[in-house]
C-alpha cells in the first residue's frame, strides 16, 4: 500500500493553482445523465471519487471520455436504468444523487446504500423526505434504496437541517416533475449554486440558489450541455491552512476568493497576513499567530471540510483553542492520530479543546478519512522528523496530485 513520507520543518513557498471542485463536479456529472444527450464538463478534478463515478456512468451504458486536462465527455444517450454496482457505488458518498437522477429521468430506480467518509452517522433521511413529498414511494430493502416515482408533482419541502446532499437531490428529483417545488432551509453551499446553474444549462429552471429558498418551476425535458466546474474551495482552504501552518508565504491562484471569506477571516484573526486579488489570494506568515476559537457551520460559516486542518494549525499555536463541529457527530477520530504526534487535544461531545505545544513530532499515522489525511500531511510538514502517513487511498480521493503540489511548494515529501 501507498504511503507519504513528510520530512517536517519546511516553510511553503510559492505558488499553488487550485482545481475544480470535487463536491460540485460529482453531482455536476450525475446530473449530465438526466438528459439523453451528450454534455462537455471542463475543469473536472483528476481525482479516484471521479474516476469511480465515470467507471459507474460506464456501467449504466453511458460513454465517458476523461482527457488528461480535465475535460469530461459524457454521452448519456444510452443510459439504462440500472443499480449502479455495489463494489463501485458504496465507495462514493456522492452515488446517492444517482437516486434523484432516476427519479428525474427514469420516474424511479434503485441505488445501493451510499459509502464515503467514516465521519459519523451520515443518514439520509432528509433525501428520502424530499422524494416523498414530491411523491415518489421509497423503500430500503437488503441496502438497496428502491425509489418509485410515476407522476411526481411539485410541492413545499422543508430540510430540518440544510443538508448540501438533500439538497441537491431534491434538486435532480424536481427539475423534471410537473409543476413548482420550493426547498424551504435549503443548503447555501457555492456547489449547490453550481449545481442549479448546469442544470440551467441543461434547460431547468432553478431560482434562488444561494439562499436558503430555492424555487423549481418542473420543465418536460432537458438537453446536454458545455459548462466549467467552479475552484475547489476545500482544496484551496488546506493550502491557506498549510501555508499558515508552516509559517510560509504561498499565492493560493485560480480561486473565487469570495468562497473562502470564512476561512480567511480565521486567518486573519490568528495574526496571518492574507491578500485577496481577483482570483487569488495570498497568505504570509510574518509573526507569531494567536490561539482562537473555531465552530463549523454551514455556508458561509467555516466548513466542516476545514475542521481538521485548522486543528493541526492550532495544535502548535501557544494558548488553548477551542474547536465545535456542528455539522458532523463524530469528525473527530483522528484527533487519536494526532495525539500520536506529540499533539495535546481533548475531545468533550462536539468540541475538542487544544492546548498548543512547541512543535509536534513526526511519527507514522494512518488517515482516517479523506479531510483527516490532508490535515495529516499539514501535521508532518510541521512535525519535527518524519512523518509517514499510511491508508493515504483517502487523500486521493480527494485532492488532486497533493504530493506534487506540495513539492512544488518546497514540502520534503515523497509517495512511496
Ligand atoms: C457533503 C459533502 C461533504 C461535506 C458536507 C458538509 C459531498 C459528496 N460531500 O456531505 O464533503 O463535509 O456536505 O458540507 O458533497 N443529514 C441528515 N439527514 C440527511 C442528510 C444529512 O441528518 O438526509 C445530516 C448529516 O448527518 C450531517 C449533516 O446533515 O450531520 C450534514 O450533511 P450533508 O450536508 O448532507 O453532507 P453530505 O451530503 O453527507
């Protein structure tokens, strides 16, 4: 198995393009099959999570093509309506949007029961809620979710939490049902409007995306379409983190700096200098940072995605930190990981409170999930000695080339 090997101790420098985003690109592509068309997606991450969607899409009966650059060529002309393949769909949170997809185009289907990160208990009951109430009938049965939706009609659903999942499965659902939904308490998160503006593309009509209200008025068909993936606000987020992290000064480009306001107001307020231009942004390091409190939340609060590389940014900060996850019950699990590195954290229900030492030190650790292993790679860039990090699938489920990136930064840091 793969493993990274950090060499701590380097302070980034330089310069990192950031690539498309991972959480608007899945739901992007399973959306391109709710038209018997082709579609052309740019700026698609080179990622295992893409890679693992395109082999499903495959199954179905559609005609991927993935070029080296990024550029997605879907043709869904001969899709069937099929269960996606157990071994493929359960490593992939995302395969749950293949429900609204088959709703939207097949009036029904099944799917397997959704894997992804070991975060907490990650239900979907919220997507179920919103099928219902669109009037599709949903039963699980031995893992399979088995979705009925002859006739669906719009209506008023209500998230009791702004779920970015449900959200957008609602979203897939309704575009295709006859007359108007309304998503009251809907998610904000900039993938959801990237979502709705493909799907305008693709001839829907979303209003409101953005907000917490978000209008669908149902249209009878839609077609393939050309469209561009926003930047990856997580991926770049770790980068910020990283530099801050390491002390360094590194230009964050290809970014919407306006996605990462949350996180760069925690820098900020930790004494880092950062610089926001049209599409990038700079962070520097040029004096002691300060110990401060962090609470996840939902956009445009600080993202979950980024709980975990703040925390190792903190770990070494003098003072004691304060971190609450609001978002996910149990982000927590690699604090154990950390604490093999000499980190001083202890975890009471949703916050974990840090007490920042001199310098963590390098040890071997495994990442145990996706935002765990990058906040992991942080913690050896930072450690004194060597870091190896094993289970590392995780990382590139996620990032794109992160151990090029960063040697491009100046990180010591080999994939062996
Ligand atoms: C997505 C992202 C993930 C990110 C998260 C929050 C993808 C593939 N994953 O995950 O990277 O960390 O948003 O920004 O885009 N919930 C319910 N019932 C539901 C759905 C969700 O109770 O039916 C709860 C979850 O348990 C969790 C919270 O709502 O506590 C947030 O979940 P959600 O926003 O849906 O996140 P995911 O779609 O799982």
């Amino acid at each position: 198995m793969n493993k990274l090997v950090i060499e701590g101790g380097v302070k980034l420098n330089g310069e990192v393009s950031i690539s498309g985003f991972k959480n608007a690109a899945l739901p992007i592509i399973t959306a391109s099959l709710l038209a018997a068309d082709k579609s052309v997606i740019e700026n698609i991450p080179l990622i295992k999570d893409v890679y693992i969607l395109k082999n499903i899409i495959e199954t179905l009966g559609g005609k991927v093509h993935l070029s080296d650059d990024g550029v997605m060529t879907i043709d869904a002309t001969n899709v069937e309506n099929k269960t996606a393949p157990y071994e493929l769909a359960k490593q992939l949170r995302a395969s749950y949007y293949l429900a609204g997809v088959a709703l939207g185009r097949f009036k029904g289907g099944s799917i397997v029961y959704p894997g992804g990160c070991d975060i907490g208990a990650r239900p979907i009951d919220l997507h179920i809620k919103g099928f219902e109430a669109l009037g599709a009938d949903v039963k699980i049965d031995h893992g399979i979710i088995k979705c009925n939706g002859e006739g669906l009609k719009g209506t008023n659903i209500y998230l009791d939490f702004a779920s970015v999942g449900a959200t957008i499965n609602i979203m897939l659902a309704a575009v295709l049902a006859k007359g108007n939904t309304i998503i009251e308490n809907a998610a904000k998160e900039p993938h959801i409007v990237d979502t709705a503006n493909f799907l305008n593309s693709m001839g829907a009509n979303i209003r409101g995306a953005g907000t917490d209200l978000i209008k669908i008025s149902g249209v009878e068909k839609l077609h393939g379409c050309t469209y561009s993936i926003i930047p990856d606000m997580i991926e770049a987020g770790t980068y910020m983190v990283a530099a801050a992290a390491t002390g360094g000064d590194v230009l964050v480009k290809d970014v919407i700096p306006k996605h990462l306001e949350a996180v760069i107001a925690k820098l900020r307020e930790m004494g880092v200098e950062v610089r926001e231009y049209d599409n990038s942004v700079r962070v520097r390091v040029t004096r002691n940072l300060k110990n401060v409190n962090i609470k996840t939340l939902t956009y445009p609060g600080l993202a979950t995605d980024l709980q975990q590389p703040m925390a190792v940014l903190l770990s070494t900060i003098k003072g004691t930190s304060m971190v609450t996850e609001t978002v996910f019950e149990a982000r927590f699990k690699y604090v154990d990981e950390l604490k093999r590195m000499g980190a001083n954290i202890k975890v009471d229900g949703k916050t974990a409170v840090i007490k920042g030492i001199d310098k963590l030190s390098g040890a071997k650790i495994s990442a145990t999930d996706l935002r765990a292993g990058a906040a992991f790679v942080i913690a050896g860039l930072i450690a004194e000695g060597t870091t190896e990090i094993d289970n590392i699938q995780h990382i590139y489920r996620g990032y794109v080339s992160m151990e090029t990136k960063m040697k491009n930064l100046g990180a010591k840091i080999v994939r062996i």
